[in-house]
C-alpha cells in the first residue's frame, strides 16, 4: 500500500516550528517511501482562520521545500460530509445527542460499551475504587458521576464513561452490594433510565483499556474509566476538530499519521472513531516535543519560534531544515549536515527519539553557518546588501568596496543579519567597549608595540604578504609569540573582538584608515582610564 502522510496546520496565526517540524518529518517520510505527502487546511474555525495565516503558510512550506502533492484540502468545504457522519454514528448508537443545564444540545460520540467489535479495547484486570460516602453515585447514559476520596479525606468529584465500567458493583458504608450495573444497562444507554446512589463507600469493575501501537513510543494505553464520552458536533451544529480530521482522513485514504506527542490523548478516542465509522485506524507516529533548556515548551519567550522570523532573520531554508530534522531524530551515525537527498535517504520513523528534544538557537547558527559559505558570492552579496540598506553606514556605500567586504566576511558569517555588524569597514568613527579597550590596550608595550607597528606598515608595499610580515617583525623585534598583537591589533582597528583575519582587514581598511585609527589607539585608547 503506498503510504499516505498529511500536514494539517489551521491557518490562526504564524506557524511555529514545532508545526514546521511535523510537516518535515511527513515530507520526508514521503519521499523516502515513495508516497504522497498531502496539505490539509483545517480552518473549520471560523473565528480565528484567516486567508493571510493561508497565503503565509504556503509561502513558507514553499520557502522551506516542502513540496505536497495534489490539491490541498480546505477543511471549511467538508463540512456537508463532517455532519453527515455524526448523523450516521447517532444512527448506528455510536453517538447520542445530549443536552446538559442551559447549554444547548450537543452531539457526544460514546466510548463503546460493546467493545467486541473494537479491536483496540481490551480487557485488562479486576480494579475498585474508595468513593466518598457524602457524595452520590450518578449513573445514566453519558457515564458515571462519582467523588474518590482524597488523601485528606476530601470528595474529588469525577466523570467518567459508561464503557469503563464493566461488570459495575456498588456498595455502601455497610459493605453491603447496593448495585449492578449489568442488568440495567441496556435501559440505561437508551437514557431511559438515571440512578442515583447514596451513602457509598466502594464500587469494583473490570478495568477495559484502548491501546495503540505508535511507531515512536511503543504501545500505549489508556484505561477506559479515565474517559469521558467525546463532544464531536457543537451546540451551534458544527464539528469539533476530532469528528472532522477523522472522517478528513479516512477520506485522504491516510495511511500514518506522524503528528506531536501533545495529541496522544486525542489518538486514544480517535482509534475508536476510525473503527466507529467502518475504518481501520492509520498507523501513528507521535513526535516529541520541543523544549528549551529548562525542559519546557518552546516559545516565543524564548526567543524567535515561528518559521517566518528565522527566515527573516537571515536563516537559510536548507541549514533550518536540516537542523529540524535532526531535532528529535538521529541519522545513526556521527553526521551534522546532511544535504535534502541525503536527508530522504536516511530518514526512518525508527531513528525518531521518543523524549523531548530541546532547541538550541547557537546550533542552529551553527548549522545555518555552514550553509552561508555555499552560496554563490553574488546571492550573498545581493542578501547582505538588503540588509544593511537602512544602516547609516550602509546607504551609500561603495558597490565594488562593499562587495570585497562581503566576499571577506562570508565564510565567517552565520546569519545575514550579522552584516549589520561590519560598520567598521565603513565608518569614518567606530565605537569601542570599554572592557575590551582595557582587556587588550591599556596593559604596559601595547602603545609602543602598536607605533611600531604602524612605522612599520609605512615602509612596505600594502599588499598582504608584506603586511603580514610587517607586523611578525615587530613581534620578533619585541621577542614576543607571534599572533600576541592580533587582538590588540583587532581592537584597534575594528573595536571588536571577533571576524575576519587581521591581515586580510587591514588590507581591506587600506593604509590611511589604518594609520589613523593606529594613532587613535596609541594617543588615547592605550592611555585612557
């Protein structure tokens, strides 16, 4: 069977990273099977879809690569389809309308009772639970309402589902069995029947579970008795999101479902809705969740988190799709950077960890790092150059001087963005911190190393080899390691610690500027403070 994946984003807002990952990992599991990967616009909400988090969200899947195949599905237009569904569950008893207090009438899909039929339900063992004697037992067709006691002694109210309550006994405070829910049970699923219990103490059942076995976490389960029957048409007529990604998927003929490990919880009541509409369940695959580096859900707050600002700010699509990809799943051997053929290749749901994943912003610069180099000079120059338009510096600055710069800084440079940092080689006064100053300049020799040095380059050709020697001759003259001068040499020239080569800037920065910032350094940098 070919496989089926799909990307099912609701168009609310910016897509965050997490989102952007899912759609990776069903890309990829896509191509490398051989199958379809599919986009499934799920904007049956009315209030918060808009047609820009659309145009947004395909920009984005575009500038990321990720190809999808046949027309995407726009959820809104099923809606025919998502109701005619919830008519035949209550038709087929799978469902029942139900109307609680003031609100109006819903629809619930009911967690089965006669779970024969239903091959992810299974007995498990024997259970009993302790219930507080001062809080009734209420039984009718939409479950139990009950209180355990708590370790204080305290009622803690708790609904539950009928179906999880199988060969149901009750007793009072006397231990005497006051109960059976079996013979009446029939009445009661028909809501033609409500009990209502008093002075409990004690109720015993067979614990029935679902379970489902995920590609990633291996077999989970949950017991019935810690469920409750499932909203899937609201009072107002419309479907709820798990009656319509359902019946959206049977449709789209999904085969696995490869999504967040935040909707493990909607699996155990969608397997059973699968089944209740005449469907086999897909295979799933939860992936695990991105945190930051106090273990919790990655968000804005930690820093950029939507799709849209990496890319604005200077990432390249392959760098963050190859560092999504390998957030969470590992290629099995000691590899970083990993072309998309060779991400495809290599990609198998067995390789996905099933714990968190923590997001790390400098890896990611790292990662984006080494794809910046790759890039043809002109597209780096024309992107840099975008960026500092708005600069001060950067308005009117010099094509070809600028190109050279750029040619210089990018295979030191992780980020587009960064280039707002090399005003240095434009502007006629460059700023200096303090700590740096102090750290690199203002220690005995430097002034008198940097005239020196400055003399020296007076009296060469300025062309790189000569500077370079230039400067090892001072550091041989002061019988110093050579390289010692660099940095004050850097903070001097640049006022900042980190870039290109010096050699290569001085020659860029040309001989007056250098000079003149040389004397700037010696007459009061070195001597300030």
């Amino acid at each position: 069977m070919q496989t089926r994946v799909r990307f099912a984003p609701s168009p609310t807002g910016q897509v965050h990273i997490g989102n952007i990952r899912t759609a990776i990992f069903n890309w990829l599991y896509a191509r490398h099977t051989g199958g379809k990967f599919l986009l499934r616009i799920e904007d049956t909400d009315r209030e918060r879809s808009t047609s820009e988090a659309v145009t947004q969200l395909l920009a984005e899947l575009s500038w990321l690569g990720l190809d999808f195949d046949d027309t995407p599905l726009y959820q809104s237009s099923r809606l025919a389809e998502h109701v005619e569904h919830s008519k035949s569950l209550v038709d087929c008893g799978h469902a029942y309308p139900y109307k609680k207090g003031e609100g109006g009438e819903v629809v619930l899909f009911r967690i089965p009772w006669n779970a024969d039929s239903f091959p992810n339900i299974r007995d498990c063992q024997s259970a009993s639970i302790a219930l507080h004697p001062d809080v009734p037992v209420r039984i009718n067709a939409n479950g139990l309402s009950y209180a355990q006691v708590s370790k204080k002694g305290k009622p803690m109210p708790t609904e539950s589902c009928l179906a999880g309550f199988r060969e149901l006994e009750i007793y009072d405070t006397d231990r005497a069995k006051i109960f059976s829910l079996e013979p009446v049970v029939d009445e009661i699923l028909a809501g033609g029947q409500t009990v209502s219990l008093e002075n409990v103490s004690e109720m015993t059942f067979l614990r029935r579970e679902v379970y489902f076995n995920d590609l990633i976490k291996g077999e989970l389960s949950k017991p019935l008795d810690s469920m409750k029957d499932l909203v899937i048409v609201r009072s107002d007529g419309t479907p709820v999101f798990h009656l319509a990604n359902v019946v959206d998927d049977c449709h789209q003929n999904i085969t696995h479902i490869i999504r967040g490990d935040d909707h493990i919880e909607n699996t155990y009541r969608h397997v059973l809705l699968f089944q209740a509409l005449g469907a086999a369940p897909p295979t799933y695959a939860h992936l695990p969740m991105i945190i930051n580096a106090q273990g919790k859900p990655y968000s804005k707050r930690d820093g950029d988190a939507y799709l849209g600002e990496f890319r604005d700010n200077g990432y390249l699509a392959d760098a963050v799709l190859n560092y999504l990809t390998l957030l969470g799943w590992s290629p099995g051997e000691d590899l970083e950077k990993m072309n998309r053929g060779e991400l495809i290749e290599r990609f198998t749901l067995d390789r996905v960890q099933s714990s968190p994943a923590q997001m790390d912003i400098n890896k990611l610069q790292h990662m984006n790092g080494l794809y910046i180099p790759e890039l043809g000079e002109a597209d780096f120059i024309q992107e840099v150059r975008a960026v500092v338009k708005n600069e001060p510096w950067g308005k009117d600055v010099d094509s070809n001087y600028f190109s050279a710069v750029a040619r210089l800084m990018q295979s030191r440079t992780k980020l587009y963005s960064q280039a707002k940092e090399w005003g240095y080689f434009f502007e006629e006064d460059i700023s200096f911190d303090e700590k740096f100053v102090r750290k690199h300049l203002q220690k005995p020799g430097i002034a008198e190393a940097l005239l020196e040095i400055g003399e020296s380059l007076r009296s060469t050709p300025f062309e790189l080899p000569s500077i370079e020697q230039a400067i090892h001759d001072v550091t041989d003259k002061r019988d110093i390691k050579q390289g010692k001068l660099n940095m004050p040499l850097r903070i001097a020239l640049t006022g900042v610690p980190t870039g290109a080569g010096i050699y290569e800037i001085i020659l860029l920065l040309g001989e007056e500027t250098v000079l003149r910032r040389l004397n700037h350094a010696i007459t009061v940098l070195c001597t300030s403070g």
